[in-house]
C-alpha cells in the first residue's frame, strides 16, 4: 500500500510550552502518519477544540516525508486553479517546502491586502518579543484621593466579570473586587478607570464603518472586558467605551453605582490593593488565530510595540511588528501595515512573507512560536474551517490541512500548512483581491489548497 493510500491515526495534542519539542518527537515515533480524513459526506461535525487548545486534534505530520513536488508539477496543477475568475483580478500565491524553505511555487506576488492572514505576522512578533509564557496584569490601586480606586488596564482584552466570560481561563474582575475589599479595609467611594497604557486613536484607518456595528472590532482601549462585548456572547454592536463599561461592571462589585465612575490615571507609586493576570499569551494567541479574535490582535500588537519602545498605538504597532519580523530575517519588503489584525483595507504584504512566517513556525528552530502552528484551524475540524473541506473535490485536504482565513468584501485569503500526497508538509499562501462574490472566491481558494493535498506534482 503506498503512503498516499494508507490510513492515518490521529492522536489527541496539547498546547502550552514547549509543544514544538512534543509534537517533533511524537512525529518521529509516528514516522510521519497523518490523520484519516472524515467519511464523506459528513452530517455532524466533530466539536470543535476548544480556545485552550486542550482538545483532540488532527497533526501534521514531520516536515520531510517524500520527495517534494516540482514546480513544473505545480505549475500544471495549480494553473488552471489560479485562473479561476471567481478568485478576481489580483491573485498572489506561495508555495514553500516546509523543511528546507525553498520556493516551489510563485504567481502574481507583490503587495496584497492580506485580510485576517496578516494575524499571522502579530503572532509571531507577540511570541517572540513577549514570550509564549507572558501574562498581562489587571490591577487595582488606591486613589489619591480617599476612598478612591483606580483600576488600571494592563492591556488584556480578555478580562472578564466572572466565570462566564468570553473568554475560557480569563482573569475575572470578581477576584479583583475580592481583594480590594480584603485590602482597603473601608468601602470604596469612586472607581476610577485607567487606560492611558495604549494611545493614539481607538480604531484604525481603512477599517469599514460598520465593524464594530458588526461585531468585528471595538474600540481598542488597554481596559476592557470580552473583548469589548456588551454581553459575554454575543459579538454585535460592541461597546463605544469599552473602559468605562470595565469601570462600571468593577464598581457594582464594589458596591457602587454606574455614576461612581469616571476616567482617571493611577499615581506612580500608588498602594496595590490587587491583581489579576491573563491566560498565558500562547493561548491568547491561539484564541486569536482559532476564532481570528480582532480586539486580541489589536491588543497583542500594542504589547509588541511597548516592548520595542514604540508607542502603543496602531501606527506604533505596526512599526513594531514589522522590525521584529525584520530581525527574524523574514521577507518584510513590501510589508504595509495600518494595524494588527488585517481588519484595514491599507494593508499590504506579500504572500511569501505568510509562507515565511508559516515555516518559521512548523521548523522547530523557535519553540516559542508553537501556539502559531497550533492555534491554525484544522480543515474540516476546527475555528473557521470547521464547515470548509467536508464536501466534494475540497474534502481531501480535510484533517491534512491547517491555515489561517482571511475575509473582507473583495478580499479573500488562506495561509497555513498542508501535507500533500507523498507525505511533504508545504506552507503556502493565497491572496485573492478584487473579487465580487465571498463565498465564489472561497470556494475557488479551497480548491487550490485542496489540490495541493492531493499533489504528486513530478
């Protein structure tokens, strides 16, 4: 039976620290084997994993199988693909081997709008300036004045009231609340909100109007809980002061109504009175690529730029972002980037920057960007490919397949690591600009990844 008939075992991972390490040992043992693909059709879909990654889930196998494929071989299996009118009049494509980083394959590269992909490049500067291990703190400190509170933003947009946030593994204001009673001793008269830790504008230029109408994005502040919702699931019509609305919800655990509140500043120096600390930023990083969570992208983009001494704005974001991938000797180029998150029509990168990045993540050299290969959906499994190849031609990259989505009207994008017939992981990249039909464009993206997961390609 030849590798590209033989059935496949999938083997349940783990997240966290380290997995880089796991997954390369557990590969070489398994020599390579990848899942089995999901009978088709399928009616119900198997639950997808959780945001904390700790889930059964379909591997990829190690980088080297067999041979890779030609680019002869590609060029005649993804020609026809590529001029697909439904994919629009901009396409740029990558195609890499991921063991040895050679380019395969190449089309109609250049600066693209890369959409939701663009997360991909903010992850891998959050993780490699921060650290996958780095929590952000929510604190509360005594006012200047007495009987004040101040609660400070430390930049986690996944803070949550209580047990029942967005957010699995959240820091909850009620422990907050529990220790700023324990510790001031007296009742509280004011709760003031600080957010001064992020600056410069709340949204970014070449966002479409109606995102946080739509739930796509709030106002990025560095105080927020759910990542801005005004109810912990439901994503439309995001709050316009997500900090005060943070304050607000503080205070009626404190005790205190919704006009005990008001923006103010901590005094350097001033008396704890507690803390609360965000999940580890490997799973928030997870979370972002899994769900393409914007306010955590935003969030995280900030954090990169105060450590590289940028201001924490979405200009210093992208300033930042782009010297760290720089210094990772990626390909940045024709990189443009007007935020973190791929929410802005101005952004721009090329396609073999994805397909950099993507290697970067799977080859094992930076353990520290593993949630970046973990926290990619899984075709027909998971986040926002759960119901994407489980029908038809597609369904063969089903459980073999792993990517990042990209969508905004006119712009569609897919960037992740697939393992084609002869057992060779692949990263690749499609951006798709200037199409009039989202879901035509999809449709037509799958079936050039799909074909790559089919591809002998000699």
């Amino acid at each position: 039976m030849t590798g590209r008939h033989r059935q496949r075992r999938r083997i349940p991972v783990r997240s966290g620290i380290g997995l880089t390490v796991v997954l390369a040992v557990a590969l070489l043992v398994l020599g390579g084997n990848r899942p089995p693909r999901p009978a088709a059709p399928v009616a119900d879909r198997p639950p997808a994993p959780s945001w904390s990654g700790t889930d059964p889930g379909p591997v990829l196998p190690a980088l080297a199988g067999g041979r890779p494929p030609s680019a002869a071989g590609l060029a005649r299996t993804l020609g026809a693909r590529l001029g697909d009118p439904r994919l629009g009049t901009e396409v740029g494509v990558s195609v890499v081997d991921a063991a040895t980083g050679g380019t395969l394959y190449s089309a109609g590269t250049g600066a693209r709008v890369p959409a939701a992909t663009a997360k991909l490049t903010t992850a891998t500067a959050a993780l490699t300036v921060l650290g996958a291990d780095r929590r952000f703190r929510t604190t509360a400190v005594a006012g200047e004045r007495p009987g004040d509170v101040v609660l400070v933003g430390g930049g986690d947009p996944t803070l949550s009231v209580s047990v029942g946030g967005s957010y699995r593994g959240a820091a909850r204001l009620t422990d907050l609340a529990r220790q700023v009673r324990r510790r001031l001793g007296h009742a509280p008269r004011r709760v003031l909100v600080d957010a001064t830790l992020f600056t410069g504008p709340d949204r970014a230029p070449g966002w479409d109007g109606d995102v946080r109408v739509n739930g796509d994005v709030a106002p990025i502040t560095a105080l927020m809980v759910d990542g801005g919702r005004t109810a912990p699931r439901y994503d439309r019509n995001r709050s316009t002061a997500p900090d005060l609305d943070a304050g607000i919800k503080f205070a009626q655990l404190l005790g205190l109504p919704a006009s005990a509140v008001r923006r103010g500043r901590a005094a350097r120096g001033a008396r704890p009175l507690g803390t609360v600390r965000s999940a580890p930023l490997a799973s928030l990083v997870e979370r972002m690529l899994r769900t393409s969570d914007n306010v955590i992208a935003e969030a995280l983009g900030r954090q990169v730029a105060l450590a590289r001494h940028e201001p924490a704005s979405f200009a210093g974001a992208a300033t930042a972002i782009h010297a760290v991938l720089r210094d990772l000797d990626l390909p940045v180029g024709d990189l443009r980037m007007a935020d973190a998150s791929g929410l802005s029509r101005a952004d721009r990168l090329d396609p073999a920057l994805l397909t950099a990045v993507l290697r970067l993540a799977a080859g094992g050299s930076r353990p520290e960007l593993s949630s970046v290969y973990t926290g990619l959906p899984v075709a027909g499994y998971s986040g926002a490919l759960a119901d994407r190849y489980r029908r038809g031609s597609a369904h063969r990259a089903a459980g073999v397949l792993r990517a990042k989505t990209g969508t905004l009207a006119g712009v569609q994008g897919l960037a992740g690591l697939v393992v084609d017939a002869d057992q060779r992981l692949l990263a690749f990249a499609v951006l798709a600009n200037g199409n009039d039909d989202g879901a035509a464009a999809t449709a037509a993206i799958d079936g050039v990844a799909a074909s790559l997961a089919g591809c002998g390609c000699r």
